[in-house]
C-alpha cells in the first residue's frame, strides 16, 4: 500500500464512530421489520453513543453527537433537541458508569446499557407525551430497548474489532 493510502485507511478507521453517526442521523434509517406479525426493531444510534462514549470517549465528541440529534430531529420531524438531549443523557449515563467501573467487562456493560436505553427511551416519550401531546406506545418502547439490548454484544464486539483494527494500523506506521 501507497503511504497516502495508509493514511486515509488510518483516517476511515479513526473517523468510523463520526461517519456512522453521521449517516444513520442524516438517513433516518431504523433497523425495523417484522417477522410473524411482530414487529422487531432497535435503534442503532443509541447503540453507536453508548459503546464509543463507554468504552472509548476520545473517538466521539459529545458537540458532534449533539450536532447529530439536532440533525436526526429534522430527518425525523421531531421537535428540535430531543434527540439531542436523548443522546447527551446517554453519554452522561456511559460516563458515569465508565467511572465507576472497575474491571471493563461485557455481561456489566450490556445490563448496563439495558439500564440506560430504558432511561432514555422512557425521558424521550414522556417529553413527548407531556410536551408535545403524542402519544406513548408502550409496546414500542420496549421491544425497540428489548431488541436494542439483545444485539448489543455483537455490536460491541463488532465496534471493539474494527477499533482494534485501527490501533494495528496506528501501530504499524
């Protein structure tokens, strides 16, 4: 591989967390599809801020994942700063418990995350609810946070390898 090469592969893997922010904010994309009549979805950004912010801060800035949310409420048609304040509690919740941990381990992080993403989907519908006069779906908010838990550990491995995969790369330069 050409240096210049090296160093744009460097760039994409550092830059991963931000792109794929950026993309499922801008696209609106949900991961949603019903399989027996049940419908099965979960949502990624969540997932995306909580790992990053838990596990490695540097890579996410809390000023882009707040630029993010106000980004996601115009491509959701949401009022503007909701999104922005579900992220940013989700940081301050990964913060703290990233603190307060001692030994970095996948079981807490994932019932930690539980804890978390039924935090902020219940602050989320209420604002709506209370706010904005929508009305909440209760079966929604649980199974969207039932299946968002479920595939956290792959998710988190998946995320842990390609940052790994940058640290290589860093390393060999």
């Amino acid at each position: 591989m050409a240096r210049g090469d090296i160093k744009f592969y460097q760039f994409l893997l550092n830059a991963f967390p931000v792109i794929l922010l950026f993309f499922f904010a801008l696209t609106g994309y949900s991961f949603s599809f019903q399989i027996f009549k049940f419908n099965i979805s979960f949502n990624l950004i969540h997932l995306i801020v909580f790992y990053w912010v838990l596990k490695k801060p540097e890579m996410l800035g809390y000023g882009l994942i707040f630029f993010a949310g106000v980004i996601n409420d115009v491509v959701q048609n949401l009022p503007i700063g909701v999104s922005s304040i579900n992220y940013l509690l989700l940081c301050v919740i990964a913060s703290f418990f990233r603190t307060r941990t001692l030994v970095p381990n996948l079981i807490y992080d994932w019932i930690l995350f539980f804890i978390a993403i039924l935090i902020v989907n219940s602050i989320h519908f209420t604002v709506l609810s209370i706010f904005f006069d929508e009305n909440i779906r209760y079966g929604a908010l649980m199974s969207a946070a039932f299946f968002s838990f479920l595939i956290y550990p792959v998710v988190a491995k998946l995320f842990n390898q390609i940052y790994l995969l940058g640290l290589k790369q860093k390393n060999v330069e």
